[in-house]
C-alpha cells in the first residue's frame, strides 16, 4: 500500500487535536483576507478606480462559478473524511478518483458558458462601458484559471479532511507571496517584462495559483500517498457521483441563498440613503471578519466529527460538539466584548463620516451580542455536515436567512430604520442556531450519517 497521509482524528484528546485543526485553517483564512486586500491595494494604486470597478463587477461572477466547486469540494471533504475515518484509504483513493472526474466536468461546463457568455453577463450585470473591456479581459484570464484555483482547493479539502491542515497553509503561503510579488511587476512592468496593467494583476493570480497546485501535487506524489490527482484519467462510479452531488448541491444552493439573501438586505439598506448604502461595504467587512474564526471553527468540526462517524465514534462526536461550542462561546464572546467596547477604533478603519460611523455603531451594537449564538450555530453546522445532512442546513438556512429575515427586515425598519433591519438579522441568527441545536438534539443526524456502511 501506499504511504500513510493525513492524521487520524479518532483516538487523540479532543480540544487539543481540535485546536491543531483550528489554528492552520484559521491563518490560511486570512491570509486569503490579506491576499486580496493587497491585490486591491496594488490595483487601486496604480491602475486606479476604473480598475477596481472592472475586479468588483468580475467579483460576483467568479463567485458564482465557486460555488459549484465549493459544494463539490466540501461533499468530497465529508465523504473522504468518513472513509478516512473507518480506515478504509481503497475507498478514500475511489472517491477522489471520482471527485477528480466530476470536477474536470464541471470546470469544462461551466467554464465554456462562462468564457462564452462572459461580455453578455457583463452587459446583464450593467457594468460601466469605460471599464467593459477591461472587465472582460480580467475575467477571462481569470476563468481560463479557474482549474488551477480549483485543483488547489480540491488538494486542500482532500489534506484537511484525512486531518492535515497545515500543509494546504504552507501552499497558501508560497503562492500569495509569489502573487504579491508578480502583482507590481506585470501591472506597472520590470526590466524586459512591458506594463500589462489590469491583465497583469489576472496573469499574476493565475501564475500564483498554478504554483501552489504545482508544489501540493509533487508533495502527493513525493510522499507516493493513497490520494493519487490525474485529471487527464477518467474514473466514473454513478452510485459515488450521486453520493458527492447528494451533498455537494445543497452546499452550493446555501450559498446562492446567503448571497441571494443578502443581497435583498443590501437593496433594503440602501433604500434609506446613500450613508446607510455605504454602511453595507463596513458591515460586510465587519461579519467577514468576525466570521472568519468561526468558519474554520466549523470546518474543524466537520472534518473531526466526519472522521469520528466513519470510525462509528458516535459518542466522541457528541464530546467534540460540546468542546466546539465552548471553544466557539469563548472565541465570540472575546470578539464580541473587544467590538463593543471599541466601536471607534473597529469603524475608523473604514470610515470617517459620522453618520456612517453611527449606522455602523449601530450594527456593532445590536448584533455582536448576538453573536455568541452564531458561533454555537456554526459548530452545530459542523456536526451536520459533518454527518452528511447537508440537505438540513439548506432547508434551516432558506427559512431563516432567506424568508424570515426578509419578512422582519421590511415589518421592522419602517419603525426601527437600520436598527429593524440589524434586529432582523440578529433574530434570525438567534433561531437558526436553535433549529441546528433541537436537531441534533433529536439525534435525528444518527440515521443513516455513516456514508460507508
């Protein structure tokens, strides 16, 4: 047999071997924050706002494109995770074989239509005619580098979910520095290299990405491991493919309807004028920071308890529910006391207009308290999806973050104004962590949550 990889997350202590998890996929979270950051800055610098209208209207659409391999990705991550788990690395090997099939499918599918309808889209998406056809080179470079994005993940989600987490963060790390570096030079040019402007920033990104699916695959085939990447060898198993996209569907539907619902409190806040629209871009950055830590609190969950239900640990997974959420309450109530007490210096990175700041303050306010029973939701989710029930989230997720918020957003802000739509929110966080906790208080996730039976 192949060489051993991964860890195997069935026998050690639970919070530390949660805590070695954690931290890795923690960091490579914000490095990919800082890694776009600075492409902004680099972008804005010297190409200008032109530039950064052409990255934001592109935003959305290579958004969309990953969303179907974040699905893809995350159903591989559990299923792997399970056979992983029940020692079972023949399988594991079977289902990236077929995971690696469905992707080059999807990435040719999507990719054509995408290269295809790119300039339709844009026109669809009203993008400025000064930025259009920097747009459309941007965003063609960018899709013709989606397989390499891709592959990356893919690796990624295959290491974390045998236990490793700490390689796809040293990938991460050569190629953002790879990026960082290339961005300046093919932007404003160097030496022999001419000035490629907005093309070059794409250029740089995809060379970035092609390096850190180079460097994970020779470490896969220097370690000669079970976990064997060849996209140019077919593998197809119907039953195995309607395993993955049994889960891997919800997972991608969530996230349209995440963005989709937002996207509905966004035109709402933008309703009350044009401070409360320029609040949206600091309550986004504020959640996406503060989701940050309890994002990769919940993929830890996931990928231990889905290793522990493989191995029918069933009571080991109720212990690292419990050691989750503890860890998760002490984390948010950290964060959620610093934000409190420290409006000013949190807003003040983003801002300086003081009705701005108060719209702000106000969200800080009202949600962050709250917030403790997010992080409790996202290790609940962890557990779910963990235990392939996928379906289950999207279900709480549409009821709640789709139809309810919407519902109490427009009952509340006509009397409440922004502070309506906040509460709205903030219920709604309220009882989706409740419906997440009854469910697995009702040990309902036990049937049939063991994939390799």
């Amino acid at each position: 047999m192949a060489n051993h990889i991964g860890t195997d997350l069935t026998e050690a202590k639970v919070v530390p071997t949660l805590l070695k998890l954690l931290i890795p996929i923690l960091l490579s979270n914000m490095l990919n924050v800082v890694y776009n950051i600075v492409d902004s800055i680099w972008i804005g610098n010297i190409i200008g706002p032109l530039g950064l209208s052409a990255v934001a209207v592109s935003f959305p659409i290579m958004l969309i494109m990953g969303s179907f391999a974040f699905g893809v990705n995350m159903a591989n991550g559990v299923i792997v995770s399970q056979y992983y788990g029940a020692k079972d690395y023949d399988t594991v090997s079977h289902v990236i074989k077929v995971s690696t099939t469905l992707g080059v499918i999807i990435l040719v599918t999507v990719g054509a239509l995408m290269l295809i309808f790119s300039r339709n889209i844009l026109v669809m998406m009203k993008t400025p005619e000064n930025a259009m056809d920097m747009a459309l080179i941007y965003l063609r470079i960018s899709i013709l580098g989606m397989p390499f994005a891709y592959t990356y993940f893919f690796i990624s989600s295959i290491l974390r979910a045998v236990g490793d987490t700490v390689r796809p963060l040293i990938f991460l790390i050569v190629s953002s520095i790879i990026n960082i570096i290339l961005d300046p030079i093919l932007i404003k040019g160097f030496w022999i290299i001419p000035a490629m402007g907005l093309q070059g920033a794409a250029i740089a990104t995809v060379i970035s990405q092609f390096t850190s699916v180079f460097i994970s695959t020779t470490y896969l085939r220097i370690k000669n491991s079970f976990i064997k990447i060849n996209p140019f060898i077919f593998t197809f198993d119907l039953n195995m493919t309607k395993k993955i996209l049994k889960l891997g569907i919800p997972i991608s539907f969530n996230q349209f309807i995440v963005a989709f619902g937002w996207l509905v409190i966004t035109r709402l806040i933008s309703s009350f004028g044009e401070a409360a629209s320029a609040t949206v871009a600091i309550v986004n950055r504020v959640e996406s920071l503060f989701i940050m830590p309890m994002g990769a609190l919940g993929n830890a969950v996931m990928t231990m308890s889905a290793q522990n239900i493989g191995a029918k640990k069933l009571e080991r997974v109720k212990e690292i529910l419990k050691s989750g959420i503890i860890i998760g309450i002490i984390i948010s109530s950290i964060m959620s006391i610093f934000s409190i007490t420290n409006p000013y210096l949190l807003i003040r990175m983003f801002t300086k207009d003081t009705q701005v700041f108060e719209y702000a303050r106000s969200y800080i306010y009202t949600i962050m308290p709250i917030f403790i029973f997010y992080s409790v939701m996202f290790v609940c989710n962890g557990v779910i999806n963990g235990a392939g029930k996928t379906i289950v989230i999207m279900a709480f997720t549409t009821s709640t973050t789709l139809i309810l918020r919407t519902i109490l957003a427009y009952a509340l802000s006509p009397h409440f104004e922004l502070v309506g739509i906040w509460l709205s929110m903030g219920i709604c966080y309220i009882i989706n962590t409740f419906f997440s906790m009854y469910y697995l208080k009702s040990n309902k996730w036990q049937k049939n949550a063991n994939i390799t039976n």
